[in-house]
C-alpha cells in the first residue's frame, strides 16, 4: 500500500509524455519502473510492452499489469486511473481551447514543432526497447526482419509479435 502514492505519481507524469503514442513515453517509463524504483528489470518491461501489442484495447494497457504486480487490485486501479486520467482532461481541454483558436495563426507552427517532437520521442522509445530487447545475432535478425517486413507490406505488429513468440521458443527454449 505504501508503493500507491509512488505509483500514482510515477504514472501521472508519464501519461503526459505520450505525445505521438506510447512508446514515446517507454524510456521515461523505463527509468522510473525499471531504475529509479526498480519494480521492473528492463526484460520484464519490454515484454509486458510487446504482449500489450498484441491485445486488443488501447496497447498501453500493459502499463496497468505493472501496478498490480508492485501493489495488488490496488496498484492496477491506481495506476489505470494515473496513466489514462490526466491525459484524459488534458485532451478535453486543449480540444476546447484548440477549437477556439482554429483561426489563430500560430496553430500551423505549434502543430508543425510538434511532429518532429512527436517522432524524436518515438525514436527514443524505440531506442530504448532495442537496447534490452537486441542482445544478440539471432535478436538482432529478428528486429531486422520484423522492420523489413513492416517496410514492404502492411502487416499487423501482433503477427510479428506472435512471429518473434514462436522464433524465441525455437531458439530460446530450455533444452
């Protein structure tokens, strides 16, 4: 019960920093579960990510796994209502205002200084999970082929989740 306030602080400020999706939020989301509070080790993070790739739902559902396994029913409440909350009212607020201010002419270069943020954070959360998830030659093939896939065909990144699933227990299953 004591990790609740952590949780709810921890989750508050990472919804905020969703701009562009999810995995722009991953390296902080990184540094706080897996190094400041240590609840998570990187491994167990990236592979509560990826099977939230494959559910249905909003994918950063998997944050709410996280707060049940650091506090119980509790944890998970906590961190459902932190992580999608704020963000929640913000949206509701800035689309009011922003609708407003449809005809101010800053809209265009606010809305154009924005993309490119949007795509450095993504960069960075891909970054990030690279980091713990490529460890060696055979992962490092599988990331490869899952980007030229995803280069030239339009495919679902929950077969490729499952794709990579059935390659790790081929290569990486106790013998």
């Amino acid at each position: 019960m004591k990790q609740l306030p952590a949780l709810a602080r921890v989750f508050a400020y990472v919804s905020v920093l969703t701009v562009g999706g999810g995995m722009a939020a991953f390296p902080e989301l990184k540094t706080l579960t897996v190094d400041v509070h240590k609840w998570l080790t990187l491994q167990q993070l990236i592979h509560l990510y990826s099977v939230g790739q494959m559910a249905p739902g909003p994918k950063m559902m998997m944050v709410v796994p996280i707060g049940e396994w650091v506090a119980g029913l509790a944890g998970a409440v906590v961190v459902l209502l932190a992580f999608f909350g704020p963000t929640a009212v913000l949206t509701l607020i800035v689309g009011r205002v922003w609708n407003r201010l449809a005809q101010w002419r800053w809209t265009t270069s606010i809305q154009k200084g924005l993309a490119p943020v949007s795509i450095g954070l993504l960069l960075a959360g891909s970054l990030t999970v690279a980091k713990g998830a490529v460890t060696d030659w055979i992962t490092a093939a599988v990331a490869l082929g899952a980007l030229v896939i995803l280069l030239l065909r339009s495919v679902s990144p929950a077969i490729l989740v499952l794709g990579g699933a059935v390659v790790g227990a081929l290569v990486f299953f106790p013998k």
